[in-house]
C-alpha cells in the first residue's frame, strides 16, 4: 500500500499523530476543549447538549483513530471483506454504546461529573439513529456490532435518509407521524466529499459494433445523481478494531446545476434538479414487512447498490488480482431482496464494461452473493413492474431477462415433462403489467439463501421456494437463526443485572461468549442472588413506571405485573388478540367477588409500536388500545388490577428502557408468519419471561430455555392453512368469550363502535385471517397459567433466571460466527491491541 507522504517526513508526521484518550483527565481535557472550540461555548453557557455534544466529539475522536488503524490493517492484510448491503440499519443511540464498547464509561461517568453533569443526562441528550423500521433494521445493527466486536473485516452498506422513521404521537388516540429530522448535530459521520459515485438512470442502450469488430452494449444518456460517502465508524467491544458503515447521500452532479437558467433569473428552476436528485435519499419508506412498490423506492435501491458495488470493486481494483480472484477478496451479504440489483448491477459492469464474457462473469456473481430471506408474508415479497425498470434502468432490464432465459433453458432441461415450472420459477411474472421477481432473481444470483429461524427456514423450502430446491438441491438452503448483540441488549440497558451476572460468573468475558451465562444456574438457589435478581428488576420497572407517567401522564403500579407487547403494530404480530384479552379480562375483573379481586395480581398492559402511514387496520389496532385504556385507566372500580398504557414514539432507546422492565412480553404472532422475531430474545435475556405461540424463534428459545419456562399457547403452523379453509368453507365457531369481547365493542364501552368495526368484521366476517378466534381460549387460559405462577415469586425469579443462563445460543456473535463459516468463507481478522483494550473494560 503506496503512502502519499514520503519516507524522510514520516517521521514528523508519526510524533505527531493521534493517540487517543486513555484516562478521565485526557477525556475531561478532550470534551472541554471541543465545548469550548468546536462548539465555541464556554462554562458559562454549557447546558446538557452541549456537554453531550463535547463528550460526543472527544469519543468521536476517540474512535476515529482506531477506525483509521482498522482500516490500514485490513488493506495490509489483503483479505477477503465482508460487504453487508442493507437499506435499514437502526443504530439508535451511539454515545453510550461507543463509552462501552472502547472501556471507557467510568471515566466518562467520573470525569463529566467533575464537570458538573450526570452521564445519564448526557446519554439521553442523543437524537436516535432510526434509519430502520423495525426487525430487519436492527438485526443489521446487531450484525454490525457482532462483525467489529469478533474482528470480521467488514463494512455496512446503507442509505444516509435524512429522515428516518417517522416520530409517532397519539392525538386523541390515533397515530400521527411526525417527520424526524436527525441531522441537525450528527457527530458521528464523517462526510467524505472526495468519495463520489455518478449513478445513471434513464437512458437508452446503445449495441453496435465497433471498429475492431467488437459488439458494444452501451446504456446511454438519461440523468447523472452524484452519491455522497458519509462514513460512521462501529467500535467492536473490548477490540481494536472500528469498522465502518457508509451510507451513501444524493446530491445533484456537478453537470446538473443550470447556470443558464440561475443567471437569466429562474431561480427555482434551476435549483429543481438538484432538488429532485437530493430526494433520493431524503426518507426512509416506512413500512415494515410490506411492498410499496413507488419509483423512488426503486431509484433508492438503483442508487445505493450502484454506489456500493462501483466502491467495492474500486477497493478490489487497488489489489490488481484478475477479476476471477474477485468472490475470493470479495462477499457480499444482501439484507433481504431490496439490494438485489447489485446483482444485475455487477453482471452489468463485468460484461459491458469489463468485457468478460457472460458465462464466466455469472460465475463471479453468483459467488459472490447471499441472499437473506426475511419473511413469508405475500405482501412483503417485493416484486417490480416491468414498464417501470424498462423506464428507469433499461439496460439491466435486458440483463434481468437474459439471466432467466438462461436459467429457464438450464430448467427446461433438467425438468423436460414439468412444462409449469417454467412459470413458476420464471423471474418474470406474467401479470398486467408483467413483474420481476425479485426474491427469484436474489436467489438464483446467489450461491446460498438463507432463513433467520429454523421454522422460518424449512416453510421457505417447503413453500414459497420450493421449486427452487428442486432445481438447486437443498444444499443451497440454509438457516442461520438470528441473534442479538448482548452489549446493547444487557450490557447497555440493564447495567445492574450484567454487573450481577460479572459478579458471579467473576468477569464481563459472558459480553464475548454469552454461552458463559449457563453458570448461572448454579446460583438458582442462592437466597441472596434471587433477591438481588428480584430487586433489579423492579428497579427496572420503577423507572418504566416513569417514563409512562412523562410519556402518557398515567400512573402505573410497579408492584403489578408488567405484560409488554412492543414491536411494529401489524395484524400478523396480532396485537388485537391481545388487547381482546385485555376486555376480557376487564370484563372478569368487573365480575368478580372481593375475596376473587384480592387474589387476582395486579397488570399493567403495555403497548408500543408504530403502524405503517397507510397502513388502515394497524392503525384501528393503536386507536382501539388507546381507547380501552381510557375506559379501563379511569375506572375506578378496577383500581391497579388492571391497566392499559400505549407507549407512543416506539423506538431503539424507548427498548432500552422497557425490555429490562418486563414481567412477561408477548410475541403471538399467528404460527409460520413471523419470520423469526428478535424481541423475544431481548425480554428473555432481561429476565422477562414469555407468551407465545410455536413460531420463529420462540421455537428455538423454548427448546433451549425448556418448555417449564415459556407459556406458549395456540394453534401449530402445520394446522393453519386447514384452519382458514375451514373459515370460508367449514363451521367458523367464534368463541363465545371472544363474542363477549365483541358485544362490548359493539355497545360503545370504548367510544364510537364504527371506528372498530373494520377489526370485528375482519374475525366474523372476512375469514379471520390471522386465526384470533381459533387461538384466543388457548390465549386467555395461558393469561390465567401467568397470574397463578406470578403469585409464587420465588418460582418465578427461579425461571427468570434459569431462562436468562440458557440464552448464550442467541448472540448475534454466534450468528455471525455461522455466516462467516458456512456462505462467506471468511477468518477474522487478529488484532494485537485487543489484549490492552480488553483490560480496560
Ligand atoms: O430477520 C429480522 C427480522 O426481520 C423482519 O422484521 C422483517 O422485516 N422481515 C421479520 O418480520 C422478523 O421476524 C425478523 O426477526
């Protein structure tokens, strides 16, 4: 690697370069000389957010050196990198995170006190990185963590969306988005104007031959975006190592500005292009698990694949191997579907630009790829209209279809007497208009598809991929459970209980091997660890209870069981069942005797989450909740048996609050829609315990934590599909308690029953769907099992924490570990500092 600074003046420039604070005193010295320079505020006028935007910056710096070292390592090494492409990465919050992972938080927290300021202050001061609408965007957070924290060569792929996901607030008990400008102070991007990619669109293709006889295919024409690099560096724990996540901002090309039009006076005219070009990375869509298909969600996906791979194989041109060496330097992970023109996009440059060969080029590609599936649902299988790729990337319109003519003669000959199959499988479906299927075109672009739950990963060979199995041989299916990161997920936001856990287990190395936590279960009987147990998680609650008294002016029991559903509103998740069994319950409770009352344990019902902007019914759902909570909240005859509380604006640090102040989450989507799920490991590893049905991970989690420890509930995924046929064609019985629920409703208990009509009707009149009547008795028994269990606190805090001791299976690090093995063929990457670092956390 060539240097631009010759040999005899590195010497200066070593004496000087960038150590890095070690100590409080450096950090206290770093963060004020940054409030008082870069931010020009001295002690006279240093509130809360600048000092959090000092400590941000001298962290900032801190990282930076290392993610520069990281970086020369990596390219000195020459090894092959992962590349994960992901239109989502809900990162949250970073300060506190940064603080753990390099070791340094007791100097934070010790130096800014000296400074006048509590930590906790200054952490919350940070706006949420939500570039992310929920599952999916997290676990590429979690990834990214998992990735730098195990020394992986690797770099994130996204889109710098200048806003994420919208901020939520209940008006009246109905949702209202608010746009969420992030950027306004971001120290933790680094704007790269000198990495610029020009991305074409539009256009025509130009073939002809030239002079020496060569057939030129060349896209032509149309309009020039320029993308931006904004580079945020992702600290591992207890390493050295600092990887990066570029994500990529439009800005008109230098050609785009019309100068013509800005000097004879049309002002907006001439600004308009460059207006048009910087929408492209302006929002994030916000639906989760859904197919919008709008042209400018496809020209985001064009514009950030192009400018991802053209900088990835700029990388690789710098090593000079041949372009077959490319799959071995070279693994790129595609996040779901939406990044699967980087396939096109690289057959494209090997073939028209590069001149290789088609044959050999499809080889490098299909090398190169992995597709990750996220989920089952029809409506989230994203699929594109023709006339609308033929419009905006005509050129690889005319790859897509090469590439399934190929794979359809290659079919044909292997199935002659299937003459369907040629149907089924084809990327192009012949609808009006005809569609490219983009979970076709990522898995035959790919070398391994995998799952995100062992459930999930045998219903997309038996189901929606079936064919394709046939074809590929079951080899190329694989599953690689999801995991979490247990630095954020425990470490972060429930320091009280990783201390616990380091204290018996005698160090924090369970943050590295979460596997380590099995030893816990050698205390289950310890009287004085139960205690400790029991009181950190009602600490836990004392502060939820907090937070919903700022956030919703209701005031909730801490003493009362804390049953949590938090996760994106959508009938699948069914949120309706639950709040169902709410009216149930209140029904019950408005029956029962004193003496019934007395043994009942008080509830707080709590809900969050955020229902997509068109999204009709999701949004009936959060109206309906609100609804009862006033109802329920304000009855006085009910008191704190019972209380119902919608946490609006759910997002990363709302979780970090909630998750540890759980008694008993739910996680009830209907059997085989959930894909895996990755909440349900975040409760368990807080110590919560779980309602669920046998779907996605909760499978998993039961056999690993054991079946005494789960509530689980409700039909299997292998009855469902002879469940709704019997809705439409058998005897739907409603269950009469459900019915109960219903007449309620119906009766204006909780307002304007109209406004609910749409969920009612959805169960008795248009199939239910999402099988709530099949599953709600199953549902309310397993509510009754809880309250009984609840009462015998020594047993439960037994569960919780021989639950929490048989979780090290779900580490995002494991997760990781399996990728790395089994689809990208990579080694990590040592780090001689580890050592050094690690003593320090
Ligand atoms: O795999 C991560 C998560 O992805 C989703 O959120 C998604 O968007 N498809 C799924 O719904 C989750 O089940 C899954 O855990």
């Amino acid at each position: 690697v060539e240097s631009s600074i010759p040999e005899p003046q590195r010497e200066a420039w070593k004496k000087y370069s960038a150590t890095g604070f070690k100590s409080k005193d450096d950090f206290q010295k770093e963060t004020v000389r940054h409030i008082e320079t870069t931010l020009a505020r001295s002690l006279f006028n240093c509130d809360e957010k600048a000092a959090y935007s000092g400590t941000a910056l001298a962290f900032r710096d801190r990282l930076i050196i290392d993610w520069n070292k990281t970086q020369q390592r990596q390219t000195f090494a020459d090894q092959k990198r992962i590349y994960y492409l992901s239109l989502e990465f809900l990162m949250g919050r970073a300060l506190d995170n940064a603080m753990l992972n390099v070791g340094l938080k007791t100097a934070a927290k010790e130096g800014l006190g000296e400074l006048g300021f509590r930590i906790e202050d200054v952490i919350q001061q940070e706006h949420d990185a939500a570039l992310g609408n929920g599952g999916l965007g997290r676990l590429a957070a979690c990834f990214l963590d998992s990735l730098a924290s195990l020394n992986y060569a690797a770099w994130g792929y996204g889109l710098r969306y200048r806003y994420g996901i919208f901020k939520q607030e209940i008006e009246n008990g109905y949702q209202v988005e608010i746009p969420d400008y992030w950027l306004d102070f971001n120290p933790w991007e680094f704007p790269r104007n000198d990495v610029t990619i020009d991305v074409q669109f539009y256009g025509w293709v130009n073939k002809y031959t030239d002079d020496e006889g060569k057939q030129i295919t060349s896209w032509q024409d149309g309009e020039i975006v320029t993308a931006v690099a904004y580079d945020v560096p992702i600290p591992g724990y207890g390493t050295a190592t600092v990887n990066n996540l570029r994500l990529w901002s439009s800005k008109a090309s230098a050609g785009e500005f019309d100068f013509a039009k800005f000097n004879s006076g049309e002002y907006e005219n001439a600004v308009a292009d460059e207006q048009r070009a910087e929408t492209i990375s302006a929002v994030l869509y916000p639906n989760d698990n859904m197919d919008r298909g709008k042209e400018l969600r496809l020209k985001q996906q064009y514009f950030w694949c192009a400018a991802s791979l053209h900088d990835i194989i700029r990388r690789f041109k710098k090593s000079k191997r041949p372009w077959k060496d490319f799959p071995e330097q070279v693994a790129i992970q595609l996040n779901d579907t939406h990044p699967t023109l980087a396939i096109v996009e690289l057959q494209r440059i090997l073939v028209d630009l590069e001149g290789i060969e088609w044959n050999a080029a499809w080889e490098i590609v299909t090398k190169t790829f992995g597709y990750t599936n996220h989920t089952v649902l029809p409506e989230a299988l994203e699929k594109w209209s023709v006339p609308l790729i033929q419009h905006l990337l005509p050129r690889h319109l005319q790859i897509i279809y090469d590439i399934n003519l190929y794979f359809l003669q290659q079919v044909e000959r292997r199935f002659p007497k299937d003459r369907d199959m040629l149907g089924r499988v084809s990327i192009i479906e012949e609808s009006q208009p005809k569609t490219v299927r983009m979970a076709y075109l990522a898995i035959i672009g790919s070398h391994k598809v995998n799952g995100v739950a062992e459930l999930h990963s045998d219903l997309i060979k038996t189901t929606i991929f079936k064919d394709f199995v046939k074809i590929y041989g079951p080899d190329k299916f694989t599953n690689v459970t999801n995991g979490i990161t247990p630095r954020r997920w425990l470490h972060q936001a429930n320091p009280r209980l990783s201390e616990l856990i380091a204290s018996k287990l005698g160090s924090y190395e369970f943050l590295k091997d979460l596997t380590l936590l099995n030893k816990l279960e050698n205390f289950v009987d310890d009287k004085d660890f139960k205690k400790e147990w029991a009181e950190i998680k009602y600490a836990n609650k004392v502060r939820l209870a907090q937070h919903i008294l700022s956030a919703t002016g209701i005031s909730v029991n801490p003493k009362a069981l804390f049953d949590v559903q938090v996760k994106r509103i959508h009938e699948y998740k069914r949120q309706q069942l639950n709040i169902f069994g709410v009216i149930h319950r209140y029904l019950a409770i408005k029956n029962m005797s004193a003496e019934e009352r007395k043994k009942l344990a008080p509830r707080v019902s709590i809900f969050g989450g955020k229902a997509a902007p068109g999204y009709w019914m999701a949004k009936t759902i959060i109206h309906l909740v609100n609804k009862v909570g006033d109802v329920v909240n304000n009855d006085k005859d009910v008191g704190d048996l019972l209380k119902v509380v919608f946490i609006p604006d759910y997002n990363v640090s709302k979780a970090e609050i909630i998750i540890p102040a759980s008694d008993i989450s739910e996680h009830i989507s209907t059997a085989g829609t959930e894909a895996s799920g990755t909440s349900n490991m975040k409760f368990v590893l807080n110590g919560g315990l779980v309602i669920g049905t046998l779907d996605g991970a909760n499978i998993e989690i039961t056999r690993e934590i054991g079946e005494q420890n789960v509530f689980l509930f409700g039909n299997l995924s292998e009855d469902v599909e002879d469940l709704r046929h019997n809705h439409f064609y058998g005897n739907h019985q409603i269950d009469p308690e459900l019915n109960k629920v219903f007449d309620e409703i119906k009766k204006g208990t909780f307002g304007d029953e109209g406004a609910f009509s749409s969920l009612v009707s959805a169960i008795l009149d248009h199939g239910d769907y999402y099988l709530v009547s099949d599953d709600f008795n199953s549902y309310c028994k397993t509510q009754d099992l809880i309250d009984e269990t609840y009462k015998n606190q020594d047993e439960w805090v037994s569960k919780s924490i021989t639950s929490v001791a048989r979780m090290g299976f779900f580490t995002s690090d494991r997760c990781i570990n399996e990728y790395a093995d089994s689809i990208w063929n990579i080694e990590p990457l040592q780090v001689k500092e580890e050592a050094e670092v690690r003593s320090r956390t």
